[in-house]
C-alpha cells in the first residue's frame, strides 16, 4: 500500500488526473486500429479529430456552444437568484416554512424532465421553454441548500449576537451568512452543475433552435458518430470547465474557513 502511494506522489499532481482518459483514449485508438470492433458505432479518434477540426474552421462549433451558454448561464442566473431568494425566506422564517414549504417540498419531488410538457404549452419549443426549463434545474438545489445552511447556524452564534447588540442587518452579515455560505455556495455549485445538465436534456426534448445538443442529434439522425462522439467531448469539456471555476471561486470565497481536507 505505501509503495503504490510513494508510486502515486512521484507522479506530479497536475497530471495524475490525465492518466486516466490518456489510457482510454489509447484503448480506443487501439481498437479501431487493430479492427477489435467492426461495428459502425466505433469510429476512429482521427475521424473525430478531423470532424473538431472541421466544426471549428466552419465555426458551427461556436455557434451552437454559444447558444447553449447562453440558455445555461441565463437560466442559472434566474434560478440561482429566485433560490436564494425563497431559501433565505423560508430559511429565516417559521411561518414562511410553514406556509411555502409544504407546497415547495412537494415540487422538488416531480421529476425535472415531467414540467417539459407543461413548459412546452406555456412557452413553446423556443428558448423561453428552455430557459424556463434550466431556470427550474438551478432552482431547487439552491433553495435546499441556501435554507440548510441558514437553519444550521449555532445558536451560540446568535446569542453572541444579542449580547453585542447586532441589528437585524450585522446579524445577518457578520453571523448568519458567514455561517451559512458554506452550504449557500455548494448549492450554486450543484445550480450551475445541473443547470449544464438540463441544457442539453432541453435540446433534446425542445428541439428548436441552435446548440450543441441539437448538433448531436444531427450526427445521430444522419448517423454520423464522429459528430455525436465530438458533441460527447465538448459538453464533458464545458461541464469540467464551469465544475473547474465554480470550485476555483467557491475556493476563493471561503478562503477564510483554511484548509480542512488532507492532500495526498
């Protein structure tokens, strides 16, 4: 066991997270090279590099990762802000809890893609149904964990509160949100993460319109896997990029918690 960690620690840490996808990428090239799959769904990592290279050079690729950032970043942001919203209120009062809570703790348990059909007949298959759609997706994880992390905080803390005199404003800037911002950013971080998410489920099921799912469905429907294989690598891209800054800003934020986590 120590000599595979001492094996690992030789391995500099910025790279031990391409060992991995370098040795599936090998695999893959691999097999379509020796011809250990003759099916038509396997398509050669140079195929798939030519089709990047055309998508890039034609600047179809920009347009449609453009019109899906666009629907995402949107969506998050009406989401995100109406979550922490209603989790501050619900979280900060009993009687909003008990009012809004019922009927909010009964929503979040509908599955997402059931309010395609209803968002559909209100909004259409354009990009209003589909921000409608992400704005949903961002919604939820942030009431839950904004409420969470309001509800959480020590009730020392807020009895040191009283004893210094805090208004209503100090209160919640100096104790309750430093306390909560924790569980408050790791909703944001799960809203931009499923807001992603949801966007190329939207594509999917509210066809209309520009974005890169609607380019993998192109390449499913002219049965083009090099074109759907390089949609694949595109949404795993940006997904890893927004998760990759979403982490460096929620990083930055609670500098002030210090390191807790061991490294290896």
């Amino acid at each position: 066991m120590s000599a595979r960690r001492n094996l690992l620690q030789q391995v500099p840490r910025p790279v031990r997270g391409w060992v991995l996808p370098v040795l599936l990428l090998l695999l893959w090239w691999a097999a379509t090279r020796w011809g250990w799959s003759t099916s038509p769904l396997l398509v050669a990592p140079q195929k798939v590099w030519a089709t990047a290279v055309a998508q890039v050079g034609t600047g179809k690729l920009f347009e449609a990762l453009g019109a899906s950032l666009w629907r995402d970043l949107v969506g998050f942001a009406i989401g995100g802000s109406a979550g922490l919203l209603v989790g501050a209120l619900l979280g900060a009062s009993r009687l909003a809890e008990k009012m809004v809570g019922p009927s909010f703790h009964t929503l979040k348990q509908i599955s997402l893609f059931a309010w395609i059909p209803l968002l559909s007949v209100w909004f259409g298959l354009g990009d209003a149904a589909k921000v409608a759609f992400l704005s949903l997706a961002a919604f939820f994880p942030v009431v839950l964990n904004t409420f969470e992390g309001i509800r959480s905080v020590p009730a020392d803390l807020l009895e040191v509160g009283r004893v210094l005199k805090f208004t209503r404003w100090q209160t919640w800037t100096q104790v309750i949100l430093p306390s909560a911002s924790p569980s408050i950013f790791a909703g944001i971080h799960l809203g931009l993460i499923y807001a992603w998410l949801a966007t190329l489920g939207a594509e999917y099921l509210l066809v209309s319109g520009k974005g890169i799912g609607n380019t993998m469905i192109d390449g499913r429907e002219h049965f083009q896997m090099d074109l759907v294989l390089f949609g694949v690598f595109v949404v795993g891209l940006v997904g890893f990029s927004l998760n990759w800054i979403a982490s460096r800003i929620e990083t930055r934020a609670l500098a002030w918690r210090g390191r807790s986590v061991a490294q290896f």
